[in-house]
C-alpha cells in the first residue's frame, strides 16, 4: 500500500488481515484521500476488499475508484466476476 | 481441440459475428440517428460483447467496449439527440472495436494508433453528457448516495437478473453434450465470515471444475464506513452462472458449509441442439420487467428466443449435400433404367414416380439450407459506400435492390472483398470527379450508386451501378495498346473493349488512390469471380454511367449443363457460357490458313473446336455443316465447339476428378448422369482451336 499525496496504491491481493489493517488506515484518512489506484498484476483474493471499496465510495462519492467503476474483473481463478454499483446508469 | 478451446473458439466467433452485426448496425443508425430501437439493439450487442471479451481476458477490448457502452446507454436512456460530431466517434469506435478485437486475437502488444484518442473521446463524452468525472460522481450531496436505496432496489435486481441471463445465454452458446449449465443464487448471513465462507473462495472451488464461470455481486447492501464492519458479510445476495462437466450432486459438495436457506442450485435446460444462436433478443431491455427466477421458469424466456435457429457446421452440410447427390443419381439411375421401365406395373411405376418427386424435394430442401439473403453482404456494403464517399468527398445516394435474393452462402463468404473493390472503383473513378463537373453535364451533385441482386436465366447476378461519366472507349483502347494487351488490329465489340479494364495490370485512372486507380483489383476481382464459377459483364454509356455485373451460378455444388455428345462421349457445357446452338450452313464456314475453321456470325469470324480434337477421340470426321456448333462466350472471345449432336440440358451434381484427370486443363469437374455414365465438364476457357483443319469448304 502506498499513499501518494492524496492517491492511495493498493494491492487487489490482500489477506483478510490486511483488508483489516488497510481499512484502518483509510478510516481516519478517508476525507484526504481522492483516488485509490490498484497495482498491475494483483488478483482479488477476497470479497470484503471489494465490499471494503464499495463502502468507501458510497461513503465520500468524491473519491475516484477506476478499478470499481470498471465493474468486471477477470481471473482464470475466478473466471469472470461482476458487480453492480450503481449510480443513475449502470456499471457492469 | 480441448472443450475449454472449443467453448473459447465458439465465443470468439460470436463476438466476430456481433462486431459485424454492429459494423453494419452503426451504419443504419448514421443514416437515422432518432431510432432507438436499433440503438437498444446496438447497445445489447455491445453489451453482450463486454462479457465475452472479459469472460476470455480480452481486457483491453473489455475496457474500451465498457466505456463505449456507456456513451451507448446514455443515449438510448435519454433519448437524447446525438450531435454529429459524437455521432462521428461512435462511428469510429466502432472501428476501434474491429481493429482492437483483430489485436486481441492474435495476441498483438500493440494497440491500433486510434485507441487512446478514441477512448479518451468516449471517456469525455460520458463525463460531459453527466457533468462529473467519474460515473459515480452524480449526487448533489454524500448523504443522497445512500438515499438511492430506493433507486437500486428498483435498477439492481434488474441489471443483476439481466447480467444473470445474459450469462446464461453464452453459456448456451457454448453448451455441447456432457455439460450442464447451472444457476446458483446465494443469499447469504452477515456472519458467513465468521463461519470461513469468502464469495470468492467458494467461486474458486466451483471454478476449479468449470468451463466457465461467470458471478454476479449486487453491491446495494454494503453500507457506508459508518455502519461498515470488516468482519461482517455486507455482501448477502451473489448469483453464478456455471458451464461444466460436474452432475448436480459433485456441484453441490461445495455447498456444505453454507446453510440450506442461504443457496439454490438450479441445473438450467440447455438447447436441443449443440448451440443456439439468438441470445441479443434475450437480453430485457430497462423499459421492460426483467423476467424473475421461480421454479421450473427459468429459461422459459431463453427456450423461446432460442427455438428458430441452429447452427451447423458447413462441412456437415456438405455431407448431406454430397449424400442427397448420391440420392439423385440412383433415383435418376432407377428412373431411367431399361430394364426397370419394361417391367408392366402400375404400383412400381407410380413408386418410382413417388420416389421421384420425394428426390426432388430432399433436393431442394437440402439445397435451400445453403441458400442465405444476400442482404447481411449489402449491409456491409453501406459502410464501404458511406466511408468511400467521406475519403473522396463525393456526396452520393446508396440504392439497395433485391437484399431478399437468395445466394449459396459458400459464394457469399466470397463475394465481399470483389464487391468492396467494385463499389470503391465505381465512386473513386465511376463517379465524376466533383459536384460542378456533374453540374457541368446537367447532372444533380449527388451520385448514385445502385446495388442489386436479382435472378437470370437460373444464374444470381449482382451488379454495382454508377450514374458517372461511363468508360471512355477510346480511353481504353489507347491504354490497352500502350500496354501491349492488343494490337490495336482487332476487330472488338464494346463488351470486349470494357473486358480490357479487368486485365491484370489496367487502368486508365490518371491518378492513383489508396481506394483504387492501381490496375491491381479489377483483375483480381475477375481471378475470384471465375473462382466462383461465375462471370463479369459490363455495360457502359459514356456519360450516363457503368454497370458491373457479376453473373453467378446458383450453387457451387449443381452446375446447370448443356450435355452435348462427340463420337459417343457425353460432355457437360455450362450453360452459364452459351451463347446459342445451331447447324452452319455450308457457306458461313471457312478455312484460314494457319489458323483454322471459323464460321461466320454477324460479321465475326468465331473459331471452330472440334472437341473430338481436343480430346483426341476416334471418330469419322464430319465437316462443321454436318454436326452442331455451340457458340460460348470465354475469356478470350467466342468459340464455336463442334458436337455430334445435342443431349440435352440437366442440372448435375459436380464431383471433383481424380488426380490424372485434375491435370486436364480443358476439364473442370465431372458428373455421374442418371443413365450411370460419367460426363465430363468443359472448362470452356481452356479450348484452344486446333490450327488448320484437313477438310472444310470454301
């Protein structure tokens, strides 16, 4: 995880434990933070990063997410997985 | 090929065949931006491709046509009018889809030049049709996120159940014996982390058997960070749509640690056949209810869009093809057979009458199934017309005629690229070069260019038709001596002076585009129509205008034949090259020394083929004026083949030679006739008159 002026980088692949520490660390942060980006190569490992984000959005709208707003993420582990987030359109 | 590249192969071709359909579809929607119905039709194929390109880690297709579909569903959710200008980039992104797809299948590094820009383009596009930078970023205020609860319950379970079936179809696309599609539906406790369960744990144990996956997270239930706990399950509802090998019992051993309450499992009906190809009209527009999942209904909506049509492989139906030949010759055989017809029997004559007409008809049937419109290759063509008109700045009108007419679709699969390069010659140098030299010649400033299919004499011809200034003869003629193509010694009628622009090597453009002007196509749309049995005419009137027809057989696999006989061998001629059958009088034939025997028609010396000759047959030698002359047109002029005697005229089924025979230049196939005999057929082009004749009169 980096923290780059107001961009947080993240890895897709963290353990349940790292979601926990992650999410502690955007808690207090979340109303500096304008952009979280994802490091190249990383696969979703769990589900609760991905509710992690999604709460995070829907908490400050501001933030920029493009990793959620692609709506579709593709592994040969998982095959093809969508989710939907909307807005007024759609996302996936 | 494993199943897994079976179930890719298949989804890479639909998605070529939903980039064709919108190439073709975009166009329709330039020239009537206000439909949106077709804009809805667009969008679902776009959409539809989204999940393939994805489903196969296409990604940077999946990204862009991501993008692209929301500029798509903007529009068609609005109703909005599309600006010319934005109009012009849904055109080119769709440009971009074709060429992105092309990278992807060959695994190139390199995207096309246009990407970025194009992206970029539809990125600004959405961002400014909703006034923020981000989708997300449409609420006055960060309390009203939450407020859309409403909203969601109202567009979620829609896009879910639609993403569902969707899903559910490609599946079916894909579906072959020995795989099952299931549709699993979990609705979760919010302590399933407590109790081990991840969602994307239990997708990777049903992917570990799957031949595909696809699983879908409505996210509405996760709540701010506020209410947000990391060990709670905030995502309750998940569906899967899972293609695989598994029975219903080995799926279900992934389900053991989750309570009963909490999974459905629903094994779902696949297709009869082993793929279905109507899934865009399964997709449920907004407007319209979503269909809901219950028992025993969940592809009720898919049975009935999947009913009308099956696919089939070609080479299958070549076989039946082949067999249903077999079929006539020995019904042809039984029919025509001595011994048979002496036998006095009402009941067997009229079996073999019955037989007959059956024949026939599994015939034609059979025959129809290779029969496809000819309007999916027009619609093509409204794209080459549209882009050749903007590179050449000539304002034109399209006239489409006969899209019903039906064509062998072997031929099709052929005819677009020598179409393409007539329709692009016709506006580049068919057409006058400006408005005023049209205005100039009291002529309005739009071309028109007219596309037509229709039937003649039991051949298809399709011919591409320009108002332009017409082909200047002497133009042609000049160029074909320059070049040394003639002499300038010949006596040619207009048909043959308009042959010389398809040889290789001419034209009579003063300048050369990238769309034509090269001498390099028309040659080679004449080499890929002869391919096809079939034949270029031209018509021309100097400053009305040039028609290019191409004439085609119906079918690649029944030729219609002129069987004519020579010392008691059967010859099959096309009927397709005759021009017309007659006996000479004696004072129309003649002999030039050191080229031959010619006969006299209307002022043109033909030359005489005997075609006891050109197979070197035994036979009493008669002089033309005692047998029949059939006149056919080739690419070198006419010939007149001298015969014994006319058999008749027949449809036949053509078998390819063996390997000796395939070396004879003047044979093109071979036929078995209902007597059992083996006929063989004249490649006509290939007759060359045999010099000085012993005998002839005057």
């Amino acid at each position: 995880m980096e923290f780059d002026g107001d961009a947080l980088t993240i890895d897709l692949s963290m353990s349940k434990e790292e979601i926990k520490e992650f999410e502690a660390f955007v808690r207090p942060r979340i109303d500096y933070i304008d952009r979280i980006e994802i490091v190249d190569g990383g696969i979703l490992k769990s589900s609760a990063l991905l509710a992690l984000l999604m709460s995070l959005k829907k908490t400050r709208r501001e933030l920029i997410i493009p990793f959620l707003e692609k709506g579709v993420t593709v592994s040969p582990a998982y095959g093809t997985i969508h989710w939907i987030c909307h807005d007024k359109t759609r996302t996936s | 090929m494993t199943k897994q590249e079976q179930v890719k192969a298949i989804f890479i071709e639909e998605a070529g065949e939903i980039i064709e359909k919108l190439d073709v579809d975009i166009i329709r929607f330039e020239e009537n931006a206000g439909n949106f119905d077709l804009l809805n039709e667009i969008f679902r194929g776009v959409h539809t491709l989204k999940g393939n390109a994805n489903a196969f880690g296409f990604t940077r297709l999946g990204e862009f046509v991501h993008h692209f579909e929301d500029v798509l569903d903007h529009y068609r959710s609005t109703k909005e009018e599309i600006e010319t200008h934005h109009l012009e980039l849904i055109v080119s992104s769709v440009d971009v889809i074709k060429e992105v797809m092309v990278c992807e299948l060959d695994a190139l590094p390199d995207l096309p030049n246009e990407y970025e820009g194009c992206l970029e383009g539809i990125k600004s596009l959405i961002a400014s049709k909703k006034g923020y930078p981000s989708s997300f970023e449409t609420q006055d205020s960060i309390g009203s996120f939450s407020d859309l609860a409403s909203e969601f319950g109202l567009e979620c379970p829609e896009q879910y159940e639609n993403g569902m079936l969707q899903s559910i179809e490609m599946m079916r696309t894909a579906h072959q014996a020995g795989m099952q599609i299931y549709r699993i539906e979990l609705t979760l406790d919010s302590d399933a982390y407590k109790r081990g369960f991840d969602h994307l744990i239990f997708i990777g144990l049903l992917a570990e058997k799957a031949l595909s996956i696809e699983s879908f997270f409505p996210l509405e239930s996760v709540p701010t960070l506020e209410n947000f706990a990391e060990d709670t399950n905030h995502i309750t509802k998940m569906g899967i749509i899972l293609l695989t090998t598994q029975a219903l019992s080995e799926v279900e051993e992934n389900f053991e640690f989750l309570f009963d309450h909490e999974y459905s499992i629903k094994p779902i009906e696949s297709s009869p056949e082993p793929v279905a190809v109507p899934k865009r009209e399964v997709v449920v527009p907004k407007t319209q209810s979503a269909p809901k999942a219950s028992p025993g209904s969940d592809t009720s909506s898919l049975n009935t869009a999947s009913k009308s049509t099956i696919r089939i492989d070609t080479f299958k139906l070549d076989e039946l093809f082949d067999s249903v030949g077999e079929l006539v010759i020995a019904q042809n055989f039984i029919a025509q057979n001595e011994k048979i017809r002496l036998i006095e029997d009402e009941s067997i004559s009229r079996t073999i009458e019955t037989l007959s007409k059956i024949t026939k008809r599994i015939q034609d049937r059979v025959m129809s199934l290779r029969m496809v419109a000819i309007r999916d290759t027009f619609d093509k063509m409204k794209r080459v017309v549209r882009d050749t008109s903007k590179k050449t700045g000539k304002e034109l009108h399209l006239n489409v005629l006969g899209e019903e007419t039906e064509i062998d679709k072997t031929m099709i699969d052929s005819l677009s690229d020598p179409l393409i390069h007539i329709i692009r010659n016709a506006i580049d140098h068919g057409l006058e070069a400006d408005a005023q030299e049209r205005l100039n010649v009291g002529k309005k400033v739009e071309g028109t260019i007219t596309l037509r299919a229709y039937h003649k004499s039991g051949s298809i011809v399709i011919s591409v038709s320009d108002d332009g200034r017409g082909i200047n003869k002497e133009k042609v003629l000049q160029k074909a001596i320059e070049r040394g193509v003639i002499t300038g010694d010949e006596n040619l009628s207009d048909s043959q002076i308009f042959g010389l622009i398809l040889q290789p090597g001419f034209s009579t453009a003063d300048t050369i585009s990238d769309l034509s002007g090269r001498g390099v196509g028309l040659d080679v749309v004449k080499t890929s129509i002869e391919k096809l049995r079939g034949k270029i005419e031209i018509e021309s009137r100097e400053g009305e205008g040039t028609t290019l027809s191409m004439v085609l057989p119906l079918t690649l696999a029944i030729i219609d034949g002129m069987l004519v006989q020579t010392a008691g061998e059967i010859y099959i001629i096309p009927t397709l090259s005759v021009v017309e059958s007659f006996r000479p009088e004696q004072e129309i034939v003649h002999v030039i020394k050191g080229q031959g025997e010619f006969v006299s028609m209307r002022g043109q010396h033909i030359p005489i083929i005997r075609l006891s000759d050109v197979f070197t047959l035994t036979t009493d030698r008669i002089e033309p004026w005692e047998g029949i002359l059939v006149c056919v047109e080739t690419e070198a002029g006419r010939i007149a083949i001298m015969v014994d005697e006319l058999v008749g005229r027949q449809q036949v089924v053509i078998k390819p030679l063996g390997k000796s025979l395939a070396k004879l230049r003047e044979i093109s196939g071979g036929a078995i006739l209902g007597s059992g005999d083996i006929a063989l057929i004249l490649n006509v082009d290939e007759l060359r008159p045999m010099i000085e004749a012993p005998h002839a009169g005057n």
